[in-house]
C-alpha cells in the first residue's frame, strides 16, 4: 500500500449547496409571510372575521406544522457530501486485516423462506475476506429446525460454491442471483472448463435446494398446525464448522454458527435489538471480532468486496478512531420500474443520508452496515476496568468479560476447541435471564427503547457519545434485498415503524431536546425529522378534511385569487413540489416516480403514520404493548403481477382502507360541490385556492377511485367498503356542518 495515496476521498456536492440554500432562503421568506398573515387574523375583531376561528386554527396548526417538518429537513440538504474508495490500496498481507462477525437475523420460516435465507448466507460466507477471519452468525428465533437443517445444508454446498467464486472471480456471490441472471456467464463464459464446473455448480445448488425444501415440507407436516415455535424454546447453539472433515481442511471455510437465543413468555425478547445483543455475546466468546456486518436475512450480498471497501476507512488512522459504523444503503431486487409503494425509499438512501453524511454521519439504518464492537459496548476497552462495574453493565459470565480485555485471544485465534469447551457457555449468554440487572439494551448493545431499535442505538449510544459514521453508495450495489410489494405489508410495516419513532419523539431522548447538547444543531435537526416524520399525519389529516368541509359550506379559508397574498400560499405549494421534483430527476427518478412518492406519502400519512403515532402514546401511557410481525418475503405471484404491472393491491386490513377510502369520497364530494358553486354564483376567486386542493388530492388518489369503481378483479377496493366509507363522509359533512353554524 502506498502510503501517499488515499483510501478513500470525501467530495462535497457545491452545485446541490447552493441550489438547497437559494431554496431553503427564499421559502423560508414565504413562510414568515403565511405564519405573519395567519396571526393577523387571530388580532382581528371577532365580529370582523368572515371565517369560523376552529377550521382556521386547525388549517394553521397543520401549516405550522409541515413549516416545523421543512425547516428541520434542511439539516439533510446544508452539506451533502459523498464518498469514493480505492480498496485496491490496501494491504496485500491478509495478515494485517481485522476479523469480522457477520450478524444475520431471521424469525419465520413461514414469511421468511428458508432458502432465501441460506443464500444470504451462501454470500456472507463469499465475501472476499480472508476466510479465518469470517465469521458468520444466523439468529433463528423462531427456533425452527428447518432453520438449522438450512445451515448444515448450507454449509456442504459452501464447500463448493466458494472455491469456485474464488477460482474464477464471480461478482454475483448469491447462488440465487448467480444462477437466476445471465451475469454469470461474463466470468470467462468461452471456456469449456469454465462452463463444465458451473453446470456442475448448478446442479448441486439444485440438489441443495431440492434437500431444504423437502425438509420443509416434511416438518410443516409433521406440524398439523403448520404453528413455528416462536414463543416458548430453549436456547440452542451450534457451531457449524466440521473442523474434522477431510472435505473442510481441503478448503478453507468462514466458521458459521447457529444461535436460537432462548424464549420464554415471562420474559421480554425486545425483537430483533434482543436477537442482536445475544449474538454479539455469543460471537464475544467465540470469534470476538472487532467488527461485525449486520444484514436482514433477505438483504444478501451482490458483490464479494464490500467488508474491503469498509476497511478502507478502518486503515486510515486520523478518522478509524473516531468512526464507529460504516452504512451502506439499502437496495432491491425486486423493485419494478414503476415501483408504485416507493419501496425503493429512494429519499433516504439518495437525499437524506448524503446529507447527514456532510454533518455527523448518517443514521444506523437497520442493516447493511459494518460496525465496530467497540462502539456498541459504550466503554474503552482497555486494561484495568473495574470487575464489579463490568458485571454490573455486561451481566456475570466472566467468559464474556475476559473478552473485552484489549489484549484477549478468541477460542478461533488460540486453536481452542470453542465447540466443546465454549458452547455450554454460550447458552448461558443466550438465555433470557441473561440480560437482568445489566444494562444490556440501556447503555450497552443494542438499545431497547423503541422499536426502531438501529436509529435509537445510533442516535443515542452512538452519534451523541461522540461517535462519527460514514456513508458509502458505490456504483454497484454492494447488498441487495427483497422490498415490500403489497399494500398491506408497506403499511404494516409503516406503522411499526411509525410507532418506534414516535416513541423517540415523545420521549426524553427527543433530538431537538437530547441532542444539542451532545451533538450539532444540524445533526440534531436530522435525527428530529425522522423522529417527528408520524406527526405528518396532522397535517395531512387537516388538508384532506377541514378545506373540504368549507368548501361544501362555502366558508374561504384562503385568500381570494385576485389578491396577492394568495400567491404566498401558491409560491410555497408549487417551490415544495418543484424542489421534490428536482431531487427525483437529479438521482435518476422520474415524473412519475415523483408522483408515486407524493401518493404514498398521503397515504402513509393518514394511515400507518396515524396509528403509529397513536400505538406510541398509548403505549406511554401503558394501554397497549409493542408488537412486531415480521414482513412478509414469500412470494405472492397474484400480488407480485400486479406490482409489476403498477396496479394497485387493496387487499389490506379495514383500518387501512376506511381513512383512504373516506377521504376519497369527501374530496370528490367537495370537488364538484367547489365546482358547481363556482358556476352557479360566478365567484370563482374565492374558493379556487379549495377546489384545486382537491383536485390535486383527486389526482394523487386516481389510483383509490380506480380501485373503488373500475376494477373488477380480487385487488380492488370491495364494494361495502366503498359504502361503508361513503357513510362516514356524510356523517363527517354532517355534523361538520353542525359545528360550523356554531
């Protein structure tokens, strides 16, 4: 390595600076005008208002609000910077490389397929890494037993599958992809030795396939229930690695090991935080690296040279002490080109993490990142800590202290026999007793706190302990894995998280309130917008109901169009629209992936991010308990069809469908009454600026009125839906209506 030449280079966006700042002045100029003619009301004489006071506070309210919203988002766009590495740099010596846990979580095999989660392991344990420096881990909490079959199974085809990545440089290192793509035949395809081993490749992974599958099926028979045991089991820890085979001495493996943390109903498993905390105590006793990559059991590995891209940023001494993560994004297979649920999250992982990136780096997103050890136990790992304090923080098995010594040798780095010696130890650490009268969870691991479990631990064990992170995109994706396709699952899974970020946002770890002091105001404002994204339900809420109810009772709620402070209210509508716009096209979007954006944000809005925001102050206020079901990664062909083909599925619960289905009905209520007003009295300027907000909702909702009365098929809205939410939009309209005359 040359010690002259970089390993990685940091270059900051000064075209996207500039055109964010000119944007951020002059809406904000906009702003104090509308805050400024919307308190002048509030000073008038109650006999000289024209408007009913109650929709005008509410209106205000949700205007303040999407203000609040904007003007902490501008944290993401002051700075946006991204990242180049040059891994080919680094040290030839494999000596020289840090060791790394791979952490794997899986739950269900019913919603998570066996066999997609073992080829998330198949590429894990091909990463180019020096291969007795990987380890991989697979959390089952499930508990099934298909799950360890999987990995045994996995294992024999590994002994395979990576000597041939290796030999002939394969990219794709997720049998699945490799074999399911003609991307594998760029790798010397005109040999005849070439192809003849991969046919052979082929056939065994078929063959491997084939054994999961019918392992599956023979124990789902064996269950008359067709139930996963993922209440109560003991814990279960194997390692996988058969040092004793002839076959593995030839080859050089990854240890790969299977943890079934214990469960029990007495005691609380906090998900997938809890799973991670078990895994980081049992790979401290056995492999104790310092780093370890955490992936969703769907989210595999594209290309083998990721964990050496991460280390570019580990060799470079003036900022590996200070870096506590490095996140790469979150991208998918599965996406079609109009993807109409914006499973992408193409804001975050395009916009939003570049920005944070330029400040204190982007937020711990859940998965596809490699993190140091060291950052998650929240002390310094050096000689002379106090053994009662650390028994105190990390729990009583000494096995596990003796591991956070500086100087301690893993059982894998001492020639130990780690199955023999270790594994009874293991199961301790993976007990659910473990963690009482610890700080596991509090101040050390994972954090339990919230159900966003990766943005909690990121922000407050992490980012506000002084910690820094990096963000890297390179070109090819480096992990790829299976989004939400279905309405259902995108908003369940939505106000899951809904609920974890409001509880952070209600709580004293608020970031407006717990950050300033301990980290930037920008990096403050970033973590402040997330949290705060659920309340966008009010707003949304106030913008899809009270104009409209004017508009029906011919009560303005804004200025007439003749008068210019009207063109406030238009400037701010069409900026926020155009800036949305061109940040979609500037990362390779489209007109109507900008419109697919804007229709799932409404709908989120006044779905998941409404129950999420009331599952989180109920669960404040102890009438309710977290809940997590994990999305759905089986294949739904009728489901997936209509994806692809960027129709609508509203097979999905009542509670999601009655607000959307309601407020349809009400805007095109509005819409038409607003219409026909307008040509009876030939007063057009007073009501203009209502009629085009719900034309505008109309448009965004086309595919919610499509649903509703043109299609005939098994995904449309069912037909007592529609009656039922025609009936609450009179109801609404109707006593609306009441309460307005007084």
């Amino acid at each position: 390595m040359e010690n002259s030449l970089p390993l990685h280079l940091c270059h900051v966006h000064k075209f996207s600076i500039i055109i964010n700042r000119t944007y951020a002045f002059l809406h904000c100029i906009a702003i104090a005008f509308l805050i400024y003619y919307r308190a002048s009301f509030l000073c008038q004489e109650p006999k000289t208002r024209t408007t009913p006071l109650l929709p005008w506070l509410l209106v205000f309210a949700g205007e303040l609000v999407l203000s609040f919203m904007w003007l902490v988002g501008q944290a993401y766009r002051w700075r946006p910077v991204y990242r180049t590495v040059f891994p080919e740099r680094l040290p030839e010596d494999d000596n020289k490389f840090p060791a790394i846990d791979v952490f794997i979580c899986t739950a269900d095999p019913k919603k998570e397929p066996t066999v997609e989660v073992m080829n998330t392991v198949l590429s894990a344990m091909a990463l180019d890494y020096p291969p007795e420096k990987l380890h991989v881990y697979l959390s089952d909490d499930g508990g099934a037993s298909i799950t360890l079959t999987g990995m045994k199974e996995a294992f024999k085809f590994a002994r395979s599958w990576l000597p041939f990545c290796k030999k002939y440089g394969i990219k794709t290192i997720c049998p699945k992809a490799y074999f399911s793509s003609s991307e594998y035949q760029y790798a010397d395809s005109g040999r005849a030795e070439f192809m003849e081993e991969k046919q052979k490749i082929k056939e065994k992974y078929e063959a491997f396939k084939e054994r999961v599958l019918r392992a599956a099926d023979k124990g789902q028979a064996e269950d008359k229930n067709g139930q996963i045991s993922t209440g109560a089991h003991p814990s279960l820890i194997e390692v996988i690695n058969e040092k004793d085979n002839e076959a593995t001495e030839q080859v050089k493996m990854p240890l790969l090991v299977y943890v079934s943390r214990e469960k029990r109903p007495s005691h609380p498993h906090h998900f997938k935080a809890g799973a991670l905390n078990v895994l980081l105590r049992v790979s401290g006793v056995i492999s104790n690296s310092p780093y370890m990559l955490v992936l969703d059991c769907d989210m595999y590995c594209n290309d083998p040279t990721s964990a050496r891209q991460a280390m570019c940023f580990h060799f470079d001494p003036k900022i590996s002490p200070s870096i506590a993560f490095v996140q790469f994004p979150q991208t998918f297979h599965n996406l079609s080109k109009n993807d109409i649920y914006d499973s992408e999250i193409r804001s975050i992982f395009r916009i939003l993490w570049y920005g944070l990136d330029g400040l204190k780096g982007p937020v711990l997103s859940g998965t596809n990142f490699y993190i140091k050890r060291e950052a998650l136990y929240g002390i310094s790992l050096q000689k002379g800590l106090d053994l009662i304090d650390l028994k105190n923080s990390f729990g009583q098995s000494n096995e596990f202290l003796k591991s956070l010594r500086a100087d301690h040798k893993s059982s894998i780095d001492d020639g130990s026999d780690s199955s023999s010696k270790l594994l009874p130890e293991t199961k301790v650490l993976a007990s659910c007793a473990y963690e009482e009268n610890s700080k596991w969870g509090e101040e050390v691991g994972f954090m339990y706190h919230s159900l966003v479990e990766d943005y909690f631990t990121g922000f407050k064990s992490l980012h506000c302990k002084g910690w820094k992170s990096v963000y890297l995109n390179p070109s090819r994706p480096q992990l790829l894995g299976t989004s939400t396709t279905n309405l259902n699952d995108l908003l369940t899974q939505g106000t899951r998280w809904g609920a974890g970020l409001a509880e952070v946002l209600i709580s004293k770890f608020s970031p407006l309130i717990y950050g300033p002091p301990r980290m930037s105001l920008l990096a403050s404002m970033g973590y402040a917008e997330l949290a705060s994204f659920p309340i966008y339900f009010f707003p949304l809420w106030c913008f899809a109901t009270i104009p409209q109810l004017c508009l029906v009772n011919g009560i303005p709620l804004f200025p007439e169009v003749s008068d210019s402070k009207f063109y406030i209210f238009l400037f701010i509508f069409l900026s926020s629209l155009s800036k949305h716009l061109y940040e979609v096209l500037k990362t390779g979007g489209s007109i109507r992936i900008w419109r697919n954006e804007q229709r799932i944000w409404m709908i989120k809005g006044v779905t998941c991010y409404f129950y999420g925001t009331l599952n989180a102050i109920m669960s404040k206020l102890g009438l309710s308990e977290a809940s997590f079901v994990p999305t759905n990664k089986a294949d739904d062909d009728e489901q997936a069809k209509r994806y692809l083909m960027g129709i609508f599925d509203f097979q999905t619960s009542t509670m999601f469908l009655a607000p959307l289905v309601t407020l349809t009905i009400l805007n095109i209520v509005a819409f038409f009454w607003g219409v026909l007003r307008m040509i009876i009295t030939g007063d057009w300027e007073k009501m203009f600026a209502q009629v085009l907000l719900s034309f505008y909702i109309l448009i965004m909702g086309y595919a919610i009125i499509e649903g509703m009365f043109v299609r005939k098929d098994t995904g449309r809205i069912p037909p007592y839906m529609t009656m039922l939410s025609a009936i609450l939009s009179v109801i609404f309209l109707s006593l609306g209506s009441i309460v307005l005359m007084y």
